[in-house]
C-alpha cells in the first residue's frame, strides 16, 4: 500500500487542551477517505498541520512523501478548510483567474473546466457577495483542483449544500476519485454521505484514532439477511433462534454461504419472497458507539 499522509505520535496542544493526542495515522494513495469524529476531535487541527498552517507540539507528519511545508510537495495537494471567503467584488471566473496567477498557472488553468465541474458555470460572471454558502462551498472546490493537484483535502465539502446539490458534490468526488486518480481525503459530519462516497474512514474521538478501516469491512460487522415476505410467522418458525422480526420482514443471522439453500427451501415451503438484501451495522451506529457521542434527533438528521 502507497501512502500519500503518515503520522506517528502527532500531538498538538493549546495550553491543558490537547487537539491531537499522539494521533498515528496512514492514509493510503487513491480513492476517498473520510476523518470523523465530533466537534473538538483534532480534524481540522491535523488538516492544518498538513497544509503547514499550524505546527504540532510532538511528533511527525509526511504528506506526499515529503515533509509538511515542502513547497515541492505542496504543489501536489489542494485544499479547502472551512468555508472559504473571498474579494465580495470578484466574479466566480475572477476569483480562479486571481487563483491560477498565484500558483502560476495562468498559462495552463482550464477555469472554464473546473466552473462546470463543480455546477458554476451559469454562475462564472456573478460577484461572489451574492453566492449562498453551498455556491462558495462549490467555489472553494473549484479552487482547490485549479492546479491539477493529486491530493485534496476537503473540510465538510458539502456545508450549506440542498440534497441535490450534496448529491452533485457526491458525485464530484467519487469521479475526482476514480476517473481522475485524485486522493480525496475529507471530514464531513453528513455519516450518511460519508459511508455512500467514502473507501475508508478513520474515526478520532479527543485527539485519537479510536477506528480505521474500509467502510465496507466496518459496515459488515453484524451483517444479516433481511427478507421481506408475505408469511413472517412461517420464516421465523424455520430460522428459529437465527430469525428476528423487523416490520413486515425478518432478519436471518446466517452466513452468506447459508443463504442459497434458505431460500431455496423457503421457496420450495411456499414461502413468497420479496426481496432478499444484506444489511449491516451503518456508519452513524458505528460511529456513536466509538465516540461516546449522545445520539440526538439533529445529529441523527445530520446523518
């Protein structure tokens, strides 16, 4: 496995507070990871210590295979902390060219390109004073691909967005990802958009790595069959202690390899079903579970 960010023992401190507490973390090359963790966990600290924004009271950071503030190395990341702000008097299409000048790329910067990209294109000659925030969110993406970096740090991407626009931003990523070959490492308190756009995810609670791991391999743990049929009473008679009723289904707790023959056997019993899908623990339990964090309807909103 490539990595492209490394720390061991990275530790921050603000006087008693400690933001990252010996935090050891391997992000690895390629495809989409998602930093959780509740508010106060150490994610937008350990982003800024990447960008060289901050440094760390203890401990080592390496982003690209190269030390944190290596200009040559910088190069190769962009970025997008918070909600960004820029010039009110600026358009959209001003804002990338002012952008690309300072990178130094004029010369070479598709703005047009990128506008379209992340939905800004009717957009591009509008003042930015009168963006909403899930238009500056889009625009603060745009800028951090305008210099064709292979990885992106994103800080809650689709903040202030309406569910078509968090879906367009889903697919962005997911294409910057697998089409563009893009790193995309972000932090986000949408868990549900987390476990649909995300390869792995690693999970902070107080400073520290409490879980990592692929979200496909974190979301098995548990995994049961949910069959949804017309006779629960008949289904839950022939699982026995292995079947638990949930609506008007019945969850199996069998192995994936059992699956074949029951329902063959429930077909052959007369049994009508009508769906047969595997279901997990979700990201939002998962996360809860390893944090402590009280389960409120907002933040199950959130989710």
């Amino acid at each position: 496995m490539t990595t492209v960010i490394e720390t061991r023992g990275l530790t921050k401190t603000y006087g008693t507070v400690r933001a990252l507490d010996g935090l050891d973390l391997t992000i690895p090359r390629g495809g989409v990871y998602g930093v959780l963790g509740p508010n106060g966990a150490g994610k937008s600290t350990l982003f800024r210590i990447l960008l060289g924004l901050i440094r760390p009271t203890d401990g080592t950071a390496t982003i690209m295979n190269g030390p944190v503030g290596d200009i040559a190395h910088m190069r190769l990341t962009g970025s997008m902390i918070e909600t960004p702000r820029y010039p009110p008097y600026m358009t959209a299409r001003q804002v990338l060219r002012w952008l690309a000048l300072e990178h130094g790329i004029t010369g070479t910067a598709d703005i047009p390109y990128w506008l379209e990209r992340v939905g800004l294109s009717e957009a591009a000659d509008r003042r930015v004073r009168g963006f909403s925030v899930g238009m500056m969110q889009r625009l603060g993406v745009a800028a951090a691909l305008i210099s064709k970096p292979e990885l992106i740090i994103l800080d809650e991407p689709t903040s202030g967005m309406d569910p078509p626009g968090i879906q367009e931003m889903r697919a962005l990523i997911r294409s910057l990802a697998h089409d563009d070959g893009l790193t995309v490492v972000l932090a986000s308190h949408q868990l549900l958009e987390v476990q649909r756009v995300c390869d792995r995810v690693a999970i902070l609670n107080k400073g520290k790595l409490v879980r990592e791991g692929a979200v496909s391999e974190l979301t098995a743990v548990g995994e049961r069959l949910r069959l949804a049929v017309a006779q629960q009473a008949q289904v839950l008679e022939v699982l026995g202690a292995k079947g638990t009723a949930e609506g008007d289904g019945v969850l199996a707790d069998i192995k994936r390899d059992e699956a074949p023959a029951l329902i063959r056997a429930l077909a052959a019993a007369g049994v009508d079903i009508q769906e047969a899908r595997w279901v997990g623990t979700d990201l939002e339990a998962i996360f809860f579970t390893e944090t402590g964090a009280v389960q409120t309807p907002e933040t199950i909103h959130a989710g």
